[in-house]
C-alpha cells in the first residue's frame, strides 16, 4: 500500500458505473526548492482512483456524516478564523471552478456500434 499527499480533487468523473476521481497537488520538486504553486493552474495530476458506484456513495454518505458531525463544524470555524478556508461561499466555487478550468480533459476513444 502507498500513501500519497494530494492538495484537492480536480474533476469526478462518472462512466459504465465507476467512477473516477482525479487528484491534483503540488510539484514535488518545485516545493523542495522553495517554490510553491501560486495558482490551480500549476498543480499536477498525482493520481486517479477508480471505484465502483456502490463504494463511491459509500464514501460520500461517509463524508456527509463527518460534516454533519458539531466537532467538524468547529474545525472548520477554526480553519475560517485562521485564514485557511474562505467565509464566502461564492470565493469557494471561484477556485473550485478554477481547478476544473486547469484541468486538461480526458480524452475517450468511442467505439462505433
């Protein structure tokens, strides 16, 4: 098993019943010479993970409950007050659709029936 440190999730992607959710981070190398991504547009794709449909709304019914969970709602207050995440809503879903636009599309092959 191997561990991997990636900064978001570009894109999810949906096809035949997998999913496919892309993670995008930092260049490693660039970080360990100083230099840190000033933009989504200089993250790199770090990996893809394939899931089947049931264990994807596993993981999201999962992730639902963990943010619903009070204790969670005080980490986030606390990252709000730190300057980590942004109070405005409409900042979020800037940079969220940032990093979709810095992402390069997938191309599929289509098979002719």
């Amino acid at each position: 098993m191997s561990e991997n440190y990636v900064q978001t999730v570009s894109s999810v992607n949906y096809n035949k019943g997998i999913f496919s959710l892309y993670f995008v981070g930092q260049n490693q190398q660039n970080m360990s010479n100083g230099v840190m991504a000033e933009n989504d547009s200089e993250l790199e794709l770090k990996q893809v993970v394939h899931m089947p449909a049931s264990g994807f709304m596993y993981m999201v019914s999962m992730v639902k409950n963990m943010l619903e969970d009070p204790r969670m709602a005080a980490e986030f207050e606390k990252l709000v007050a730190a300057g980590f995440l942004p109070t405005d809503p409409s900042q979020e879903a800037s940079a969220e659709s940032e990093i979709v636009k810095a992402t390069p599309k997938k191309q599929t092959s289509r098979s002719k029936k």
